[in-house]
C-alpha cells in the first residue's frame, strides 16, 4: 500500500501569486529533491499516512477553504500516492486542486496531472537557488505537461539571479501556447546571503519577459511574509 509523509496541515490564506488571499487548505510533504539555500519549508518532522488516513484529516475540515492545496518540500515525490489519493478526494469534493511543486519531477507530474486544476510551477533558476544542477531540460518538459491545466510559472529572485536565467525561462514559456501567469517574486531577506534585487533590475527582468513572451508577467512578493502570518 502506497503511503506518504506529511509534515503538516492547516487552513490559512496563500501568500503568492494571482491566488493571493485565497483561503486554502495546505497540505505540505516531507522532503525534497533540490536544495534552495532560500528554503524556508523543510521541516524535520513528519507524519506518515494512508490514502484513507489522509482523505479522513482532510475532510474533517469540511468547506472551510477555497483550494486544497499540495505543497512541500516536493509533493511529487509522493506521486503514486497522490494519483490515488488525489482521484478519491476527487471523488467526494469539488475544490480545485493547487499543486506547488518546484518543477524538476515530469515524469512525475503525468501521473497526477489528470487530478490537478492549478499548477503553480516554480522556476529554480541555479543563481538564485545556488543549486547548480542542470533543471532546463526537466523544466521545459514539466511546462509542457502543467499547460494541460491552469499554469503559473514563478520564479524567485535575488540579487544574484543572472539575465541568462530569466532568458532561459523565457524561451519555455514562450513555448507554451497558451494565456498563463508569471510571477517575479523577490526573494523574502533571510540572513546576509540572502538579499532582494533592486527594482530596477526585477523591472528590466519583468520587461525581458513580457517582451519576448507576450504573456502576463506579475511581480509579487510574499504576501503571508508581509503579514506575518502562516
Ligand atoms: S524546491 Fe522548494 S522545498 Fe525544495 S529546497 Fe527549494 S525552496 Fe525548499
């Protein structure tokens, strides 16, 4: 029986990008395939749990929220689990279902793709992330899977975040034929290694992409961070 860890579940309000505010249910998954030095959603502990355990926690919040939404770490590190846990919650709600994924999985993502509304689908461009892996490959194929539904590509920026990156990202989603959203978001300050670009450059960035993609191109920092909630 496929099981996952979960670190942890509760309602509370999204803090990115053009679902900002909403009333959300999270649902966050242990562990993670990347190493961002920015991370700031890896707990240590977990609870490990069954399709129908999960499903039970789940529906315990009744209708409290507008989104499930199944984040991490990297939910599709899960992805056998979700495909059926995912078809069973489908099976007795409504809600749309938000995947918060950082993009490197696809072969992952087809699996539960036929279960997802929103995918809102991190760009973790090596200068700003400092994990130097090659992603463009498994990020291009990922797009090209999420474009089935409700696509937001974001990518986060520091000061350290390169014109290379941001031209690789835009050559993507230029790909993709289709109206999606895309999100500069600048980097939360965390310690000295850590720090927002200045306008100008996340401007120019923001103008790169709108110039060369034609799609809409939002520039939003962290909404739960400003306020100070979960
Ligand atoms: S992909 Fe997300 S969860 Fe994973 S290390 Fe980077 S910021 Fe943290």
């Amino acid at each position: 029986m496929e099981t996952a860890k979960v670190s942890e579940m509760f309602i509370s309000y999204q803090g990115e990008g053009p679902f900002a505010g909403s009333r959300q249910l999270f649902v966050r998954f242990y562990g993670c395939n990347r190493a961002c030095i920015y991370c700031d959603t890896l707990p240590e502990s977990y609870e490990t749990f069954t399709k129908d355990g999960l499903m039970r926690k789940v529906l315990g919040f009744k209708d409290a929220y507008n989104e499930l939404v199944v984040t991490g770490g990297e939910p599709l590190l899960f992805a056998d689990f979700l495909r059926q846990f995912l078809a069973c919650f489908k099976s007795f709600s409504e809600k749309a279902v938000y995947l918060e994924t950082n993009g490197t999985l696809p072969g992952e993502l087809s699996k539960v793709i036929d279960h997802v509304d929103i995918v809102a689908m991190d760009f973790k461009f090596p200068s700003s992330s400092g994990d130097t892996d090659d992603i463009w490959d498994a990020h291009e194929k990922f797009a090209e899977t999420a474009a089935q539904k409700e696509l937001i590509a974001k990518a986060v920026i520091t000061d350290r975040t390169t014109m290379d990156d941001v031209k690789h990202m835009a050559r993507i989603i230029r790909g993709i034929k289709k109206d999606l959203n895309v999100v500069l978001q600048p980097v939360t300050p965390m310690n000295a290694m850590i720090r927002e670009p200045d306008g100008e450059t996340l401007s120019g960035f923001a103008e790169y992409l709108k110039n060369t993609t034609e799609k809409d191109i939002m520039i939003l920092g962290q909404l739960h961070r400003c306020l100070g909630i979960r």
